[in-house]
C-alpha cells in the first residue's frame, strides 16, 4: 500500500562554462559581431530537483539557466540526447533550458525552428562568409557541456529544504515609448515634444527560492525578475552581462561556492536601458563614484555600461539579501513537487495580404542596398581587411531576411493556423514555476501571477528560441516587438497562453 507520507526533496547544484576558445559569431543584432574576445564568461547553472516517496522519485525536475540569447528546439533537443546517454533513468522532458537573453553570447541558432520568424533566416545565415567556429559546432561544445553539469546536479542531489520570498529592484524598465500621434517606438526618444507616455506596466519584483542543505547552509538561489540581460548589448566582447556581475556580488555576501540560477520572467517590453531621468541616474552613478563624468545629454546606459551593471548587482543583490533572513524561517523540506510538460497550440498572428505588400516593399529597399554592397565586395576584396566590414553588409542581409519572412508565415497559416509550443508547469510547495518560449510582454505575466493559486508564482520566458508577443494596444502602437515580421504570435495567441497556464497551474492545487 502506498504511504500518504513524503519522504523529502532531494537538491543538487552544478554549474558550466561554455565560453569557446575560438571566435564566434555573436547573437542578439541583426548586424553580425565576431566575438573579439571575452568581457566575462558565459555560464550555465543546473537544478535538479526530486520529490521522493517510500524511497521512491515521485517526481522530478532540473532547470538549467543558461547566458544565452535563446533556446532553439534543436539546441535543447541536443541537450536532452546527452542527458538520456548520461542519465538514462531520468527522463529527459523533464530537463529545460531558459536563456538569460544576453545580447553578447555565442549563436545557437543553427536551423529553423517553429519560432523564428523568417523561413529560412536562420540567424548563422549573414549573406557573407566571417572567419567564425562553426555554430554547429560550438551548439554540439555547449550541449555536451550543459549535459556534463545536467549529470552532475543529479548526482549531487542531497535531502534538502526551500525558502522563497518576494523582493523588489529596479532593474527592467518598459522600453516603448508612446507619441501624441499615436505611434510608439522601442526605445523612442523621451525628450520629443510629441512625448505622450510610457506604453505599459513595468515589473519590478524580485523572485527569490533559496535552497539549504541539512546542515542549514545556503547552498543556491533562484533570482527570478523581469529584465533581459541586455545592458552591454552592443559588445563585440562575449559576456553575460549583468547577471555575471550580480552572480559575484551574491557570492561576495553569501559565500563564493554560492550557484545562481538567473531567470528572466515576462520581459518582451523591458530592458535595463534608463527611458527617463538619464541625467539624473547618471549624476547617482557619478556619486557613487562607479563614473567620473558624464554629459547631461548621454544615455548612462551608452557611456557606462560597466557602472549600470554594477548598480543593478547590487541593487539585485540588496533584493536578495533584503528578504533571505526571512524565507530562512519557513523552510520546506518536503514541498510537494510536481511537474508538468505540454505542448500547447497557439493561434498565429494572422496576416493579411497588405501585411506582405508591405514587407516586401521593405524587404526590395534593403536588398538593393545588401546587392549594391556585395557588389562593391566582391569588386574590392581588400575591404575584409577593414575592421568590422561586415557590420554594414550582413544587417541589410538579415533585415532583408527578416522582412521576407513574413511571406513565409503567410503561406504557412494557411496551412498551419496553429503554432505547437512546448510549456512546463510546476508546484513547488507554495510556489508555481511556468515556463513559456517567448519574449513575453509584462500584461500577460500580470494576468498568470494574478489569477495563479501559488502563493507565489514565478515565470520563466526564453524557454525556447523567443521572438516577441505583444500585447493589442502594442500592436497598435506598431514598432519593433509588435510588427508582423517580429511577431509569429499576437495578443491572440498571447491570451490563449495566459489561459491556458492558469488553468495548468490552478489544477495542480486542485483539491
């Protein structure tokens, strides 16, 4: 007869470097970087959890946070083959992969997918050959790797407890920027008369799972919040931006063998980056002594990358510390944990005949300009001994791209109203875990957490290869993030999603 009774949670930590020895084609612009070495190194964490029940795993689940742009479907299915060589008696749906969504880390793009928004576009593709490692191959480096610490989280596994808490910082600001006409723009210009307003909510909390050992040492963090990591965005150097900072400053407090797992809650609409007061967040990083000067006129974001990190560290980490004495006094250590995987078919953003016109025109103008540079190329070989030749050339290849793309979906819908993503649910304890492969806009987050029967309820998006789903009044808005070639998913399908992940999460309180 089965025992009512559980027998505990069993935890295991390990972390990776996955930073490559070689050049790399860099992700997160449209224009292409080749990596000129490495600000910081590009991590991955793993979590394993199991629930076990008269000796028995009842269930189980391991959540790997990786310093990536994304996680495309062949990326995590290369993942999950290693894990089923290495551990064949866990089963390897339960293994996922988030992405901190750093704009300065190594492609794993490498074929298409459901989500990527171009047929064909695959991001490795930039109309020129660069002087690069393979993407195949540095994909087939990272998996073996991040399966290698999938492995030595699972064995590491020891009977445990979980706290978890709710802070606030912040970090994620809502970057589209609202216009008396009508229009809004991604990072938009505030100081234009035409200025109306700050498009949506911003999210500013701070969700924080602790986990401790039986001899009562803190031995990992979940840090959960609302921000892509996207301050050092630009960089032709490899770095997990701000995480790796606040990854430090943690363990300076909390003790240096301390493992942070970073996860990016609904975000499509935030960023690091200062829409207002710049001046005076400049002047604060001035005072504080992480800058010399600054001009009122500069984004402290552009001329200072390396200060608004910092402040972000340690914002994040004041969060953290903030509320850990307290959630150490409700430890748990027998929460029930269940896990739950489905794959969930959402509506497409449905396109119209003008919706291609439209993106073709686009996609003529920057051909031209694309064929006029590969001309000129091909007449001038010398021009790939210039610094960054190529910056030019392949953004107008992958915006050209990008556009087309859209005549692709447009054809598919006809065939494929609906787009299959795969989603993980959990309890844990009082706490709720969901997961979504978006850049899913803040509303949508709002609308989960707020009818979510968890206690606390903790989003995970980049659990996938992304692109954005926006909100109804963004698509209005139009702009990056919300214009039919950016979006295979529109509020539609966004509300479908939120639906349906409250109904997957409330069942598992059920009764």
């Amino acid at each position: 007869m089965r025992s009512n009774k559980r027998d505990g949670l069993k935890i295991g930590w390990a972390a990776a470097d996955i930073t490559p020895a070689k050049p790399v084609l860099v992700s997160g612009q449209f224009h292409a970087r080749v990596s000129e070495g490495v600000m910081d190194p590009v991590t991955v964490t793993a979590l394993a959890m199991e629930s076990v029940r008269d000796g028995k795993t009842e269930d189980a689940a391991v959540m790997v946070s990786c310093d990536l742009v994304s996680i495309p479907d062949g990326f995590r299915e290369a993942v999950r083959a290693g894990v089923k060589k290495l551990l064949p008696d866990l089963d390897s749906m339960k293994v996922f992969l988030n992405a901190t969504h750093t704009h300065a880390a190594p492609e794993v793009r490498v074929e298409g997918d459901s989500l990527q928004t171009g047929g064909g576009n695959v991001p490795t593709r930039m109309g020129v050959e660069l002087p690069v490692m393979d993407p195949e191959d540095y994909v087939a480096f990272a998996a073996k790797r991040i399966a290698d610490a999938v492995k030595k989280s699972w064995k590491k596994r020891e009977p445990s407890a979980i706290g978890f808490g709710l802070g606030t910082a912040v970090v994620g600001r809502n970057r589209r920027i609202s216009y008396y006409n009508g229009e809004t723009k991604m990072y938009g210009k505030t100081d234009d008369p035409q200025f109306s307003h700050i498009e949506g909510y911003e999210d500013h909390s701070v969700n924080v799972l602790g986990t401790w050992n039986k001899k009562g040492k803190l031995t990992g963090l979940i840090v959960n919040l609302a921000c892509p990591s996207q301050v050092s965005e630009s960089s032709f150097k490899l770095s997990a931006d701000y995480w790796h900072d606040t990854r430090r400053e943690l363990r300076r407090r909390l003790g240096k063998g301390l493992f942070v797992l970073a996860q990016n809650s609904a975000a499509g609409d935030q960023s690091p980056h200062v829409m207002l007061q710049r001046p005076a967040e400049a002047r604060m990083l001035r005072l504080k002594g992480w800058i010399r000067e600054v001009a009122p006129q500069l984004d402290s974001n552009l001329c200072a990358p390396e200060a608004l990190r910092r402040e972000i560290a340690e914002r994040i980490a004041n969060a953290v510390t903030g509320i850990l004495p307290l959630i150490k006094k409700e430890k748990d250590a027998s929460p029930i944990l269940r896990h739950r995987v489905e794959i969930v078919q959402l509506s497409r953003r449905p396109l119209t005949e003008r919706d291609v016109v439209d993106a073709l025109a686009d996609a003529a103008k920057v051909r031209e300009s694309y064929e006029k540079q590969l001309g000129e190329l091909k007449a001038h070989p010398e021009k790939r001994r210039q610094p960054r030749w190529y910056v030019d050339i392949t953004h107008a290849y992958r915006r050209m791209k990008w556009f087309e793309g859209v005549k692709t979906r447009f054809e598919l819908q006809k065939s494929q109203p609906k787009l299959p993503v795969e989603i993980h649910v959990l309890r844990l304890g009082d706490t709720a875990i969901a997961t979504n492969p978006f850049e899913y806009y803040v509303d949508y987050g709002m609308q989960i957490k707020t009818r979510s029967r968890a206690v606390q309820t903790f989003l995970v998006q980049h659990v996938g290869s992304g692109t954005y789903l926006p909100t109804e009044r963004a698509v209005s808005g139009k702009s990056y993030g919300a214009v039919p070639a950016s979006t295979p998913v529109g509020p539609e399908g966004g509300r479908e999603l939120a639906e349906k992940t409250v109904e997957l999460i409330n069942a598992m309180w059920a009764g």
